[in-house]
C-alpha cells in the first residue's frame, strides 16, 4: 500500500494544486490534480503533469521573445538539456552557454530562436530541428557522394513557354 511521503499515512485524497513558476518578472501558474495525503496535505501531482506545465511555460518564453538569461535556462531545461549536451548541439563551448545563463554574456539571439523552435517543436511531438542539430555533429558525407533527388514534377515543358 502506498504511502505518504512525508508522514507515512495511507489514505489519500484528490484534490488540486496551484503551480507557479516565475520568470522574467512574470508569474505563470496552472491549476493541476494533485493526490493529497488525508492527513499532512502533502500534495503530490503526476510528473507527466508537471512536466507538461513546465513545457507550456517555456512555450509562453518562446512567444514573449525576450531572449534573458532566465528565458534560456528555462527552456533548456524544460526540455530535459544539460547545459554541455545543449552546448555541444550548438556547436559552442560549454563556456558559453554558462555565460550566456549568468547574463555575463548577451544571450545569442540565434541559439535562442533555435532553443524556442525546439521547445514548440517538442510540445507538437515533433523532432526536425534536433535530428538536423544532431546530423551536425555527425562527420560530414564525403564530397563525392550522389544524392539523388526525388519526388520532382515530371513533365515536359509546354511549347508555349520558350516563347512567354
Ligand atoms: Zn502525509
């Protein structure tokens, strides 16, 4: 049987919990479910949840488009990035993203549309701007490889339009 976290007891109640998560100056929060222990009220929401709320909140940054210190390591980290995975996807030192974070350097405007495009891109289950991050890192095809191209209109031009 499962028990409170805090105070051992075993029954519990659903209820609702208020989330806040500030940043930038501007409070969000969000109403969740929360399973309550019947006698402590310690509250306890599903991580799926949470993590949904704090995806959401990263996704209003990305619409705000103040590129701050804050903004930026809420996202990363929204999206489950330690700083040195995020750093290498980048393609820039470790260092620079740390400073980017401290607000010791100016957050690059690029990476910060980049870091959104990922944050909204994960909230409709999508992954192309990662897959093309990670085919970055990967060593570059050789020079003389074909691609070949499909999927092309097939059709001879019409006589008109040399003429047009
Ligand atoms: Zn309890």
């Amino acid at each position: 049987m499962e028990r409170c976290k805090v105070c051992r007891n075993q029954s519990f109640e659903t209820g609702t919990i208020e989330l806040h998560n500030s940043v930038n100056g501007t409070t969000f929060a969000a109403t969740l479910e929360a399973r309550t222990c019947s006698a402590c009220r310690h509250a306890v929401v599903d991580p799926d949840a949470a993590k949904a709320f704090e995806l959401q909140v990263a996704a209003e940054l990305v619409r705000m488009g103040r590129p701050t210190p804050a903004a930026f390591r809420f996202m990363r980290t929204a999206l489950d990035f330690r700083g040195p995975q995020l750093a290498a996807l980048f393609g820039v030192d470790r260092g620079t993203l740390s400073r980017w974070e401290n607000g010791v350097l100016r957050v690059d405007r690029g990476a910060f549309v980049v870091l959104g495009g990922l944050v909204m891109e994960r909230l409709s289950g999508r992954d192309d701007t990662l897959s093309r991050l990670k085919a970055l890192q990967a060593p570059p095809a050789a020079s003389n490889a074909v691609v070949r191209i499909a999927g092309l209109p097939m059709r001879a031009p019409s006589p008109q339009a040399k003429s047009a």
